[in-house]
C-alpha cells in the first residue's frame, strides 16, 4: 500500500464526495478526535457515526466514546489481518529455509 495511510490490511473505499469540504463541515470535537485518530479515518465515516449516535441522543462524550470504540473495533481488526499476514509470511520463509536445507544435505 502506497501513500500515508502506512501499512494496514483494512479495505480501502472510494471516495464520492471532497473529504476536505465534509471535513470542514463536522461538529469541531470530532475533527479534534480525528486530528488525535490512530487510523486515517475519512471524515464522512466519523460523520456517520457522529451523526447516528447523535440521533439516538447521546452526549457530546458519549458520542466521541462511540467513536473511539469503534476505532479500537478497527485496530483489532487491522491488528488481525497484519498478524495473519506476518504469520503467512514467516510460514513461507520457514518452508523456504526447509527446502534450502533439504537441498544443502
């Protein structure tokens, strides 16, 4: 994966709107929550979740709680998919490193 997203094995989605004008639009505690984010979230996604726990009546704190669950659901997703990766990869080394051996002897 290029760019500054760094190295995840979350999904990226496309984009149908000017994240930066849908930035500009959000509530100013959920752009300081995005500006502190562990993830590169897209302003429209926190909106979404903004504007569902607003409707449901939440608080300003619950609000932002909701988000930050939903970022740790996130991590713990990510965080899945990398060490499954890394598992994969260092199998396949050790298979490699087999084979080399197998050969050498």
């Amino acid at each position: 994966m290029s760019g500054n997203l760094g190295h995840t094995g979350l999904r990226l989605r496309r984009r149908s709107c000017d994240p930066m004008q849908v930035y500009d639009g959000l509530p100013a505690p959920v752009r300081r929550w995005l500006a502190d984010a562990a993830l590169p979230w897209s302003p429209s996604s926190a909106r979404r979740l903004w504007q569902r726990a607003c409707a449901e009546g939440l608080s300003t704190d619950d609000a932002l709680a909701r988000l930050a669950r939903a970022e740790i659901r996130s991590l713990a997703r990510d965080r899945h998919a990398v060490n499954q990766e890394h598992s994969n990869r260092e199998h396949a080394n050790q298979e490699h490193a087999y084979r080399e051996h197998a050969i050498q002897t």
